[in-house]
C-alpha cells in the first residue's frame, strides 16, 4: 500500500505552483482550491508556465490527484434563469482552464432547488450537466454528497443516483463523499461504516467514489446542519477517522480536509491521519 493521498482546502491566492509548496509544507500529498473566486466573479486567466510548474511538482513529490472545488454560489437548480445561466457557463470555464492540469477532479454541489421540488431540481441539474460536459474532457466532475440543508439536493445516495441516471453523460461522474454531510444528513459513518459503504456500493457502486472530505461535524446525526468541526472535536470522533483512513475501500482515495484550521492546524491534522494510518491509535 502506497502513502495515503492527504490534503487540505488551500487558497489559489499566491497562484498554481505556490498551492503545490503550501502542501508540501504541511506534509499533504493532494489538495483542494476553488477555480475562482468563492463569491463568484470573473476567473483569472491560468498562466501556463505556472500550472506547468504545478503539474512537475505534483508528479515528481508522488500526489495523488487534486480536488478543485466550484464556488458555493454556483446554483445548476435555481429558480432563477440567470443564476442557472451563470452556473452552466461559469462550470464550463472551469472546466477549460483546467484542461491545463489534466488528471484530476472538479466537485460541485448538485444545487438547492428553492421551493421547485427535488424532481424539478434534479431534472435541471441533469440539462446543465448535459451542456456542461465534454466528451474526452480531461478532468471528472464529481457530485458532493450533501447535508440536506433547506433545498438542498444530493442528501441521499438516492438523489444523487438519481441525477447520475437522468444524465446523458450520467457515466462520466463520480461522487466525493463529505463525511460532515452524510452525517448530518442521517448516515452512520462513526458506528456503522461498512454498512454505510455497502449501501452506497448498492445504490451508486463504489467504483463511482473518486475522493473524500473529511470533517467532523459540529451537529448530532441527521441534524440537515453542515458545520464542519475538526477532527475528534466534533459528533463523529477521532477513531471515525482512524477506521475510514484503515479502510481498503477508502485508503485508495485522495482525502481533503475542510476542517476549521490554519495551515498548522492541518499539518497537525494531516499528521494524525497518517499515524492513525499506520496503526496508531487516536
Ligand atoms: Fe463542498
Ligand atoms: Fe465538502
Ligand atoms: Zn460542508
């Protein structure tokens, strides 16, 4: 078993090759950026020379691959038609700048449907990704599984499967599994793993998890909150966190953290990972 694949939301600020020597820094070996600014706004330009110092330093420390994250405020089932719009275009561009680091995942949030309806909702999430995604495009947009909070879609592996079927290109998805939103939205990842992976291996297959976000959560079971806590300070617990980085179904995962730390704190939490990794007990 090769080194596990772990990392931490990092700020694309400072550039490409400046994220790849943070992560170094904190002993991370994949993380997570936003493709633009989170509240939205025009994306800058990729310079190449520096995505291409990126992709060097990636390959020759041994990462896994990287999860970029769409901004929160993209909506694919707003009730309104410019937010949709703005959604649909802005997920495309995304999706072309990073052509320049190919190999790696983009994950978004399904969307909330604001009083449509789950059916609406998933219906239109389904029409965008069907413009959205090319044929032979060089990174794999994954669905976040989410907390269920108000309009929220994607709170069951149901929901999500039930996108991933009404897609046309439904076969070029994968799923990046948030531990704080299954759990609050009613999935026992702290006493009851197994059987959740077994049910998601049922309703989505696990050959669809491409990456994980591990966070403890603030909230008890099923509470639709979504407030992440770090790791052993919140619902979920420490040793959670030991069995999911032991597990054979998940080690193979590039793993982000989206705790509520500084960089220290994720070294911190990036350390933890491992030992508990090799045996070590939390
Ligand atoms: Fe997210
Ligand atoms: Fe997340
Ligand atoms: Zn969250």
């Amino acid at each position: 078993m090769h080194e596990l694949a772990i990392g931490c939301h990092l700020s694309a600020a400072k550039g490409y090759a400046a994220m790849g020597q943070t992560a170094s820094s904190i002993g991370a070996t994949t993380f997570a950026f936003f493709t633009r600014n989170p509240r939205g706004g025009n994306a800058k330009a990729i310079d190449p020379v520096d995505a291409a110092r990126l992709a060097e330093h990636l390959r020759t420390q041994g990462f896994g691959p990287l999860v970029a994250h769409a901004p929160y405020t993209y909506n694919l089932c707003s009730a309104k038609q410019d937010v949709v719009s703005f959604a649909r275009r802005a997920m495309r561009e995304d999706l072309e700048r990073l052509e320049c680091l190919p190999g790696n995942y983009y994950n978004f949030h399904p969307g909330s449907h604001v009083q449509q309806g789950s059916e609406r909702g998933i219906a239109l999430i389904c029409e965008g990704l069907d413009q959205i995604l090319e044929r032979g495009q060089a990174t794999v947009v994954l669905l976040e599984t989410m907390a269920g909070k108000g309009s929220e879609v994607g709170r069951s592996f149901e929901e999500l499967a039930r996108i991933i079927e009404g897609c046309d290109k439904g076969d070029m998805l994968g799923i990046c599994l948030d531990t704080c939103h299954v759990w609050d939205a009613g999935y026992d990842v702290r006493d009851d793993l197994e059987n959740v992976l077994d049910t998601f291996d049922h309703v989505l297959g696990l050959e669809r998890l491409k990456a994980l976000h591990l966070n403890d959560s603030k909230n008890p079971r099923g509470s639709h909150k979504d407030r992440h806590e770090c790791l052993g300070k919140g619902s979920i617990g420490a040793s959670a966190f030991a069995s999911i980085v032991r597990n054979r179904r998940l080690r193979e995962l590039p793993m982000i953290l989206e705790t509520p730390n500084d960089l220290k704190g994720y070294a911190h939490e990036i350390r933890a990972l491992r030992s508990w990794a090799q045996g070590e007990e939390p």
